[in-house]
C-alpha cells in the first residue's frame, strides 16, 4: 500500500488529501493533517475523486459525432479534423465566428491555465465567453477600476478578524469562494471563541446563517440600498478612518455625496432589514477593531452585482479594514498573475469594448455569457458559427440554457475538451477527453493568489491515465501547433512552474519546483502581510474610491429604484443554492455523492407554500418567462417570503449517458434564469431575484 499526497481540486477550498491505494486501486482518502492551509479537513466530495477517476461513464477515447450517433476515432483524426474545420469556418466568416468557452474547471488545473493564452493566441478570435461572466466578474471589475488591475482581488483575513459580516455567500456549504479557507465551520468558531461576531445577510437562513450570531433576511437584489446605508452611516457619525491609506485615496467627497440620501431608513424600504439594524451592524463594524465584510455570488450574481461588490470594497476601506490583518488582505503567491501582466504606468484604455449585439461590456477580454445564445443566433459580419468548449458546460450553467442549446445545435462546427458526455457536448461534432484530476500534476495558479495564508504546494500525478485521455494543455498545446502550422511545443506546464516560482516573491528564498517535490503537504510562507502598496496597479499608486463607471451605474439605481419590481404574472423572487454533495454540473454521477435524499427541490417558506395549497413533497410547476420546471417542494422557515429556492448545477436529463445522474429527479435552474436580466455595468448574468411563479404542478 502506498500513501499520495495532493490538493483537491474540485472547489476553491484546497484541502490537502491523504490517498492510500494499492495499484490503481484506493484505499482510502482521507484530510491531510500536514497540510498548513486545510490541517486535515475535507468534505464528502474529495472522496468521491475516486469515483470520477474510475467512472465507467467518463469519456476515454476521443469521439466523433455520425449518423449512427458517437463513434470512437484516433486522437489524429480527431486533433486534424477538428482544426481543419476551425480553419474553414474562420476562413468562410472570419476569425471571430469561431467561439471559445471556457468552464470553471479550468481555473482548477494548472495545464490549462498556462497552455490557454497561447491556444486562444492561435485561434485569433475576439468571440470569447467563460462561466466568469455567470460568476464572480464584479469581482475583477472593481479591481480593475480601483485598484488598477483585474485580478487584484482581496480575501478575508478570517484567522485574525473579530467582525465577519458575510453578504450572499454560504461558505458552510460552497467551502468559500474568492476566498481559499478550508474549514471554515472552525475559523467561524475560533471568531466566536474570540468575542467575535459573524452576521449573515441572505434571503434564505443557510447553513452559514446558522452558525453565525446573527441572521438578516434581505429582500434579493437590494444589498445595493443595505450597503449604501452603510456607508452613510460611517460618515454620518463620523466613523470614517482610513489608517495607512490615508493620503493615498481619491474620491472620498464623492462617496460622501453620493451616500448622502441612502440613509437606513431608505435601505429599509427596500431590503425589508430594519433601519435600527442597519445602523447597529455598521456602528459595530466601525468600534471593532478588526471587522470585515465578505461579499459573494449572491451578491456579484444580480442586477446590481458591479455596484455591489464596488461599494463592499468601499466599506472595508473607509472602514480602516482594507489592507489590514484583521480586515481583507491581499495573498503574497508564490507565482502571481499580476507580475506576468502589470498595468503600472501604462497608458489607460479609452473605453472598454462593447459586444457586437446587445453591446454589453467586454471586461478581460470576454463576451459576457448570458449573450452566448444571441451572438450565435444573429446575423452579421462575427455571428458565431463554432464553438471550442473546453471544461464548460452552458446548457446547464448559463442563464436560459434552452435558448443556449438550440443556438448551439445550429451551430457549423462544435468540439469540446470534457471528461464526460454532457447536456451541452451531446451535441458537439468532436469531443476529446481529457484526464480527470487524479491522472494529472496541480499546482493551484488561481487559488494560492486568493488564499487566506501564503502557501505553496505542488502535487505530482497520481495514476496512469486511462484509455486513451490526454491532459487539457496537451490537447490545447496539439490544436495550437497544428492551428500555427508549427512543431509542438517542447514546454512542459512543470518547467513553467518552476520558472514561475523561481522569479516569484519567494525565488530569492530559493523557493522552486525541486523544494516543493521535497514537501508534498505544501510550504506555509506565512500570513498575510500588508501587501497591497507593494502590489497595487494604478498609476497614481492611489486606491480610487469612487470611479466614474461606477458612479454612471448609480443614474440605473435610481431608474429601478423609482419602478416597481413586483409583478401579477411572476410574484416570487427565484434564487440559487449550493448543496454540499455536489460541485456545479459535473460530480452528479458519483455515487458517492448522488445517494440519499433528494437534494433537487424547490424551497419555499411554509407561509407561501400554505396560500398556495403546497405540502411538503408536492410536485410543483415554476415559471419564468423563458421557461417553466416540475419539482419537489419543500417546505421550510429558513426562506423568506416571497422567495423560491433551486439549486444551481443540477439538470442531467433522463435520456442523459451519465447513468448514475440521469437516475435521479434533476431540474436546471437555468431554464428559468432570464439571459436578458444583467448587471448591465459589469456583463455579469443576474442569476438571483428572477421573478417567477408557482403552483401545483
Ligand atoms: N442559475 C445559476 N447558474 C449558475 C450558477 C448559479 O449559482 N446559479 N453558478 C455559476 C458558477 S459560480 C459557475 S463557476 C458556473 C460553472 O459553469 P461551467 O463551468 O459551465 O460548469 P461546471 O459544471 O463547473 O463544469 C463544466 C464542465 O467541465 C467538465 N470538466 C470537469 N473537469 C474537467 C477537466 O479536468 N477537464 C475538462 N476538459 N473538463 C472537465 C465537466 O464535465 C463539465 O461538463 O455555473 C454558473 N451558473
Ligand atoms: N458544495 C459546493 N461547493 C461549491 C460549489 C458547488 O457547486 N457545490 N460551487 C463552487 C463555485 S463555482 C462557486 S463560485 C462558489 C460560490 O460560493 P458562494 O459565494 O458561497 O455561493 P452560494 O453557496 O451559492 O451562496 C450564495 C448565497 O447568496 C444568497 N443570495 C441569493 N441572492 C441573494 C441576494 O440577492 N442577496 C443576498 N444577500 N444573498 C443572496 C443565497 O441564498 C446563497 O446563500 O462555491 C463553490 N463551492
Ligand atoms: S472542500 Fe473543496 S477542496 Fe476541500 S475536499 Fe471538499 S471539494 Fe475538495
Ligand atoms: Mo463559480
């Protein structure tokens, strides 16, 4: 029997994992207690890596669509025809009539991250989506603007604050995200054991909720008013205190103006959270020393999802808590994406482009994906013909997926990089397979630049792979030689690593490849530190509180603010939800994680389901206006009323050749979530607050 250690890679979390096998069989995975960021937790998910690894439904030969249905072919063939009909397509309609998306799972895997610049170099095309533009792109928005740089994002200081204020996220059940903090549920309590505080803002009471010490229902998609009341309140009593940030802001006149007439009691009429509470959570945010507040999905994913996460960051700033132990910081990575494109001194860009149809914002270079479907369906010089889907999967996590789904299958060309047959590449010409996590080496690019210690870690391949699957950069790496018409490249993904690390923060310290072979449970490099001067990106070395995009967006604010948002048709708010035992779309054939009770239902609040005669375990029909679904109720006081709850990533139809997820009762949320609702400042989709109905199916 032999002992492997690695990081999982399923979520943001990045527990160290302890695998026992023997061969190719295992034995046992268990925490890491090594490990100096995890220290032995898991959850029920990294043993189900097991079960992908070993899946009889994961793909392993590179496979092409025919009369007769899929057949298999040879990487060859498959690698050649695929770029031959790239090449006509872009040849017929030009280059950007060829689309790539790209899923989450690629910010997961190190081969993917390094290989896909030059991919995307290759394939020229300005038609680009990825599942950032259905997540966390206000994110990288208020970065870019006021700090100069997209991927400057803060996290949490969790092991040293004594104030969590958590808005739209439920890190109990998703593990944290844009915020690397394995085990959360015990640096909740050690907040507690401290005389801390944890409040949670959500419209559901969540697993988080729970354990935090205080609770407040929100109305969905009106944190904008709760934050704005925050601020307010800041100033009013004169609690603004920048600490070493002092002389190096601008725009504070106009956050004062601007928060001048969204007092608590303003905030109240909309959220439906007591003006008294509003005051009191920010009056105990500002006389604690070290309080910070954490902004996520629920809040980046709704109509005002760029304002949101702006003024989140506001608040911790004039809080006196950016930069801060205690407050959000800024990781010091071993390898950091800003050092390999720094903004510093550059001329700044005039605008930022627009889409060719609905003319949304192009932020890092991406269409935003709740325009996939139109870019696809309406004519004109960049209409997308074909697509390259690599670890994505649209149809399920794209608002309005029967819309993307029929667009897709019009399409004159569709290949995908998968490691299963899905909902969307069902209906791809060529699919080739890719290893599955075990099969391949992780160094965590992304994640390690958004943990809440410094840490480095590299884990090498634990199996041999399987049939005949490739990793991702290998197959990334033959479609852009031949697109190039060029040999191979000899580059592999560990001398770039260790080219990385050896110019990197810590290099000097001998920091490298080799040492991190040497230390399979990973390398602690400390704390976060008071980092961001060091780091920050705008040209005037200056953090920039109150940039124009986002005071434009504030004229929308007050458009909505004067509507009514209520309607006759569909008189309940639908939001998102995670659950524990799955990740997104793609975990749902282990069987590890698919036994038990049926997690795909709909919540809703016992005083809702009664007026609409609804028990427990009925099956009901909701409606939006793009489409309708038949689910499970369930009945719960953990809603608020008027809300609907689904969870994200389920769907896998019944006719479906992942088995063990076809067997189960699945629903997609996203043939309810409206493409045409979008924070029209950031692209990003407004999954949260859609407005449907409900009844006995
Ligand atoms: N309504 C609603 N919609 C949502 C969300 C929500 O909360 N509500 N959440 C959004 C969020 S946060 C995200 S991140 C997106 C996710 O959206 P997607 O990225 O589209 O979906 P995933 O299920 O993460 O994975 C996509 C595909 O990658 C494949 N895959 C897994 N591992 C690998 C691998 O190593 N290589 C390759 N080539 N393929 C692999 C899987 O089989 C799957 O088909 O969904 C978004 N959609
Ligand atoms: N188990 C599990 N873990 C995961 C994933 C998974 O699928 N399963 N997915 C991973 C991915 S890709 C991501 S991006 C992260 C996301 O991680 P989180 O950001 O923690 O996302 P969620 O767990 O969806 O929590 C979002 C919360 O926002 C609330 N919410 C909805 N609308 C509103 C609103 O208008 N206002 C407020 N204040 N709250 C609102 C919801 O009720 C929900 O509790 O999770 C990651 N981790
Ligand atoms: S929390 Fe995330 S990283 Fe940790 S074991 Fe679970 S899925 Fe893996
Ligand atoms: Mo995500």
């Amino acid at each position: 029997m032999k002992t492997h250690y690695r990081t999982c890679n399923i979520c943001e979390a990045l527990c160290g994992i302890e695998i026992q096998h023997e061969g190719d069989k295992i034995i046992s995975i268990k925490g890491d207690p090594k490990d100096p960021l995890s220290r032995g937790h898991i959850c029920p998910k990294a043993v189900a890596l097991q079960d992908f690894h070993h899946d009889e439904d994961r793909l392993l030969f590179p496979l092409k669509k025919t009369e007769e249905g899929f057949v298999r072919i040879s990487w060859e063939e498959a690698l050649n025809y695929t770029v031959q009909k790239i090449k006509e397509i872009q040849e017929n309609y030009g280059n950007n009539s060829v689309a790539t998306f790209l899923g989450n799972p690629n910010a997961h895997s190190m081969g993917n991250l390094l290989f896909m610049r030059p991919f995307l170099k290759a394939l020229k095309t300005r038609s680009r989506f990825s599942a950032s533009s259905v997540d966390q792109m206000p994110h990288h928005v208020a970065a870019l603007h006021m700090l100069g740089h997209s991927l400057l994002n803060p996290v949490p200081d969790l092991d040293n604050t004594n104030y969590l204020l958590i808005m739209g996220a439920n890190p109990v059940v998703s593990n944290g995200s844009m915020m690397s903090s394995p085990d959360i549920k015990k640096r909740m309590r050690a907040i507690q054991e401290r005389n801390g505080k944890i409040v949670v803002i959500d419209p559901r009471r969540t697993e988080t909720a729970h354990k935090a010490n205080e609770h407040y229902f929100i109305k969905p998609a009106t944190d904008v008013y709760f934050l704005l009341a925050l601020i307010h309140v800041l100033f009013r009593e004169e609690k603004i205190r920048l600490n070493h940030w002092k002389n190096a802001v601008t725009g504070l006149k106009e956050i004062e103006e601007l928060v001048e007439s969204y007092s608590p009691e303003v905030a109240e009429g909309f959220t439906g959270i007591k003006a008294a509470n509003i005051r009191t959570i920010a009056l105990e945010m500002a006389a604690a020393d070290r309080a910070v507040l954490y902004s996520r999905m629920g809040l980046s994913t709704q109509t005002f999802g760029g304002l949101c996460i702006w003024l989140s960051n506001v608040f911790n700033i004039l809080n006196g808590n950016y930069d801060r132990v205690g407050g959000m910081m800024f990781p010091r990575p071993a390898i950091d994406p800003i050092s390999f494109s720094p903004k510093k001194g550059k001329p700044k860009y005039a605008s930022i482009p627009l889409s060719r149809v609905r003319k949304l914002p192009k932020y890092l270079g991406e269409i935003p994906s709740v325009s996939l479907a139109e870019e696809m369906e309406t004519e004109g010089e960049d209409q997308i013909k074909a697509l390259v889907c690599i670890a994505g999967n649209p149809v399920l996590s794209v608002p309005n997926g029967r819309r993307v789904e029929k667009a897709i299958k019009k399409l004159e060309f569709h290949v995908s990089l998968d490691i299963y047959l899905t909902e969307t590449n069902k209906h791809a010409d060529i699919i080739l397979p890719a290893s599955s996590a075990l099969e391949r080496s992780q160094y965590d690019v992304t994640f390690l630049n958004l943990a809440i210690r410094n840490i480095a870690k590299y884990s090498p391949a634990l199996f041999e792979k399987k049939g005949e699957v490739k990793d991702d950069w290998q197959i990334l790496s033959e479609l852009s030689s031949r697109l190039k018409g060029e040999e191979n490249t000899k580059l592999s993904p560990e001398a770039m690593i260790d080219m990385a690390l050896k110019m990197g923060y810590y290099g000097k310290e001998g920091l490298s490849l080799e040492k991190l072979k040497q230390h399979p449970h990973g390398i602690d490099l400390g704390p976060l530190d008071e980092s961001l001067k060091d780091r920050l990106q705008t040209d005037e070395e200056c953090i920039h509180l109150a940039p124009k995009e986002f005071l434009m967006d504030l004229a929308r604010l007050e458009t909505a603010s004067k509507g009514n948002s209520q309607s006759e048709e569909y008189p309940f708010q639908l939001i998102g939800r995670r659950v524990l035992r799955q990740h997104n779309t793609w975990t749902h054939n282990s069987h590890r994680l698919s036994k038990g009770k049926n997690e795909c239902t709909l919540l809703i609040n016992e005083k809702d389901a009664k007026l609409c005669g609804i028990l427990d375990g009925t099956i009901v029909l909701v409606q939006s206006c793009v489409g309708k679904v038949e689910v499970e109720a369930e009945i719960t006081q953990d809603i608020m009323e008027g809300v609907l709850s689904l969870p994200q990533g389920f769907g896998v139809r019944k006719n479906s050749k992942m088995k063990i997820a076809a067997a189960q009762n699945s629903v997609s949320i996203n043939d309810l979530t409206d493409d045409l609702r979008v924070d029209f400042l950031t692209g990003n989709a407004a999954l949260n607050g859609v407005p449907v109905s409900v009844s006995i199916a």
